[in-house]
C-alpha cells in the first residue's frame, strides 16, 4: 500500500534519532576514510569500504529526510575535520578492533531508535541500519577471529545442573564468602572490558597528535580514568582465575601530525566516555552481587563526571552543535 508521508510531520523523537545519526555517520565518514587511504590488509579494507559505503548512505538519506521536512542539515564533520593523506595513527590491527566495536555501538542505537520511532519511512530506515550493521558486525567479527585479533571471552569448564537461589548470600560480596561470578556478570564485564580498551587506545593516539593543551590534558585524563576502570573490571575476573580481553596500545603509530581535527577528537572521546555510562548501566541492572554492583555505579559517577568536562571543552571552543529542540515559550513572548 502506498503511502503519503507530506502530511505526516516527523516527531521530536524521529527527528533527534536521526540528527544524531547524521553527526555519528559525519564522523565515521572522516575515520574511515584516513583508514581506507593507509590500509594495508585486503580483508580489512574490505570491511572498512563496506562501513564507509554504509556512513555515505545514511547521509544521504538523512539529508532527503531533512529537505522534505524543511529542516536545516546538520554540519557535523566535513573534509575540513580529516586530513586523509596524513601518516597513519593506528595500525590495520586496531582499524578492525575499531569497526568491530563501533558496529556494536551501532547496533545499540539504531535498536533504541525503533522502540522510539512512528512514521513508517523511517521505522523501515532503521530497520534497514539494523540489518547492515549486522552485517557489518559479522564481517568485522569474522575477521578478527580469522586473524586471531581479538581473545574469545571466557569459558566454563565446570558441569551445570539447574539449581535455585537458596539463600541470601547469593548477593553478597562486600564482606564473607562470594559466590564466583556467573556466566551474566562475565559477559557484562569483558564487554565493557572491550570498549574500554578501544578508549584507551584512542585517547593515547589522540593524545600523542594533539596540538592543543587543554585537549592533551583531558586525554590524559581520560586515558588515566580508562585504565583505572580496565583495572577493576580485569579484577572481577581475575579473582576467579577468568582471562581478560586482549589490549591494543601497541597499535598506535609514533607519528605526531594529527589526522583528525581538534574538534572530532575531543567530540568522538567525550560521546564514548557517554555511551559507557549506558553500557555500564547495562551491566549493573544485571548483577547479582552488591560488590560488582557497586563498583559500576562508582565507575557510572566518574564516567559521567568526565564526560561533562568533555562537554564544557566542546563549548568552550565552540565545536558543540546543538540538536534541535522545542521551541523557548519565554523567548516567544511578546512582552510590550
């Protein structure tokens, strides 16, 4: 059945998925493209392509979105936040662990989007995002463990009966005797395990290449706050002899020119370090023992703390653009 979406306006929701979309999608264009340029192994820039061919689409079709709604496009990132030919900051290594976890990212949002999501059109779009991101997820996963990049998450060797919570210390952890952390606890931990280490690396690179000091400093910072967390989350595991995730610091370059802008830098940490209080959550809604759980909702405050301090450095120098939103009712008034 045909349908006519002229009259049908798009809600607040549908129009904030899709501009964050649009300043998601910007920047990834600009990353894979310095990738894309400096990639050496073929399966990987097979993966890169695809990804960057997805980024493409999306604009596309956000802008036809906006123009037939009479909204104005975002800027986002342009050719002027990428310097394509500049030396390569990360090795191929690092280029598919990246696009590895940027697909999970992905996925989480586009996910959120639907349950937010009315019109037709663009339920169907992000519908569409999801199915290519899945795809993407599969390639990128396929060849991180084709290659042996990344470690597998623990397994149990133990035999398993079904059994039933009988007693109150299931949920203790602070003082006594713990019970080992489970199979739900383990997958919450090593996931957040992952991304942080993508952090981690990022914040080094863009350190290193930095040409201001307040941007030095705050990736320093956060690079600091990162390995902390890497520190507690390798400790629920390490404590019931569980491996933790492979680390990639090695992976970055020693060149010092910067491929990416001052301003895609600061905003591609400062919505990461964001995105992991979300994560986090995730994690804690799912832990049974109050010392995990504790240690998330310590990790959530100095996460967020920093990430507003990211914020405040993206106002400071004005790279912040501003989502569109209701209209100010006291600024509408005509007072006399």
């Amino acid at each position: 059945m045909e349908h006519s979406y002229h009259n049908l306006k798009l809600t607040a929701p549908e129009v904030g998925s899709l501009w964050m979309q649009y300043i998601s999608d910007s920047l990834s264009k600009c990353v894979l493209r310095h990738f894309i340029y400096h990639v050496k192994d073929e399966a990987i820039g097979n993966v890169l392509r695809y990804a960057l061919r997805l980024s493409e689409t999306h604009l596309d079709k956000i802008k036809e979105f906006f123009s037939q709604e009479g909204l104005p496009i975002p800027v986002g990132f342009t050719d002027d936040d990428v310097k394509v030919d500049a030396p390569a900051l990360f090795t191929d290594t690092f280029m598919i662990v990246y696009i590895h976890t940027m697909a999970i990212h992905g996925l989480t949002r586009y996910s959120g989007a639907i349950g937010t999501v009315l019109r037709e059109d663009i339920r169907k779009y992000f519908i569409k995002c999801c199915t290519e991101t899945t795809d993407l997820y599969d390639q990128a996963t396929e060849v991180v463990l084709h290659k042996g990049i990344i470690s597998k998450p623990p397994t149990m060797t133990n035999k398993h009966t079904v059994e039933y919570v009988t007693k109150q210390s299931f949920l203790t952890g602070w003082f006594g005797d713990r019970r080992p952390i489970n199979t739900i606890e383990i997958g919450g931990t090593y996931i957040n395990m992952h991304k942080t280490i993508v952090k981690v690396v990022l914040e080094m690179g863009f350190r290193q290449v930095t040409q201001l000091k307040e941007v030095e400093q705050y990736m320093t910072r956060a690079e600091k706050l990162c390995k902390k967390h890497m520190e507690i989350l390798a400790k629920m595991l390490t404590e019931d002899n569980l491996h933790s995730p492979k680390t990639f610091e090695e992976e970055v370059t020693d060149v010092t020119v910067a491929p990416f802008s001052e301003k895609l830098m600061v905003y591609h940490i400062t919505t990461l370090l964001s995105a992991a209080i979300g994560y986090y959550g995730e994690a804690l809604s799912m832990c049974q023992r109050r010392d995990l759980s504790g240690s998330y909702v310590k990790m959530i405050t100095e996460m967020g703390l920093l990430a507003e301090d990211g914020a405040q450095l993206l106002i400071d120098y004005g790279w912040l653009e501003q989502p569109p939103g209701a209209p100010d009712r006291n600024k509408l008034k005509n007072v006399k």
